[in-house]
C-alpha cells in the first residue's frame, strides 16, 4: 500500500524518491516473488487507506504500507493498524531519520511488526522478504 504522493513516483523528487515509476517496480516484484500472490493500492486519501486496511486486514495475508506523510500526521492510521488482524511492514523509501526532524517521528512504527526505510524502492522486496520468513509476521 502507498498512501499520499507516491503515485508521483518516478516524477516526484527523483533526487530523494528515484526514477522508476512503482508500477514498473510493481511488475518487477511480481517477477521477483512469482509464488505470492501480490496486489498493490495507492490513494492521496486517508479515509480511504483506512477503508482499505479495514477490508483486507482480517484476511490471511501481510501488509506492507508506505504511508508517505501521512506516517507522521495519522493516529487514525495507527489506529487502524493495530485494530486489524495481519501483520504490517512500514516502508519509507527515503531515510526519513536523515531528513528533517518533522519526519522522525512515526505513528504508525509502534503498531508495525517492522520498519525498512532509506532502502530505495528495494525496501519492499525486504518488507515482502520479512513478512515470508519472520516468526513474528
Ligand atoms: C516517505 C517519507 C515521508 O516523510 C514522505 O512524506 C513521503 C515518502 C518515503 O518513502 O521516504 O511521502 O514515506
């Protein structure tokens, strides 16, 4: 799941975020984990990222989300997060302790079974990684 902004991606800041688009990068991970069954949700919206966790997170499977600044703004988002039933990776393509000090701070790393950040786009192959192997996912 990515939430606010990363559909820019590719275009967006590509000093900080890279070149590739994640829907290039999407395929790339369906080739990469050809045995799962991958699906991929992006929205600018809150309510909707919430809508969203609520409809899959009771099923058996694992979430990764990079919910871009809505990360250091959204007790809803944590909210949901710890309500639901499947373990959740967060994944920030930018290593946000390096940035500014408004991003240090996460909402959401607390109700997470794992944080990857500043790993590039490559920090979701590791959150799919972890979610396979790690006892606690
Ligand atoms: C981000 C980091 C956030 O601080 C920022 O608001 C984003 C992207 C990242 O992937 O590095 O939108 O989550």
């Amino acid at each position: 799941m990515n939430g606010p902004n990363l559909n820019l991606l590719g275009r967006r800041e590509p000093g900080i975020y890279g070149s590739k688009d994640f829907e290039s990068y999407f395929e790339e991970l369906k080739a990469q984990f050809p045995d799962d069954e991958l699906y991929y949700f992006q929205s600018n919206h809150e309510g909707a990222l919430l809508d969203y966790l609520h409809d899959i997170g009771f099923s058996p499977c694992g979430i990764i989300i990079n919910a871009g600044a809505y990360t250091h703004t959204s007790i809803a988002l944590a909210d949901a997060i710890s309500g639901i039933k499947a373990p959740v990776v967060e994944v920030h393509i930018s290593n946000v302790y390096e940035r500014e000090v408004f991003r240090h701070h996460s909402y959401i790393k607390p109700v997470c079974v794992h944080t990857i950040v500043g790993k590039g786009l490559d920090g979701y192959a590791e959150a799919i990684e972890y979610l396979k192997t790690s006892p606690e996912a």
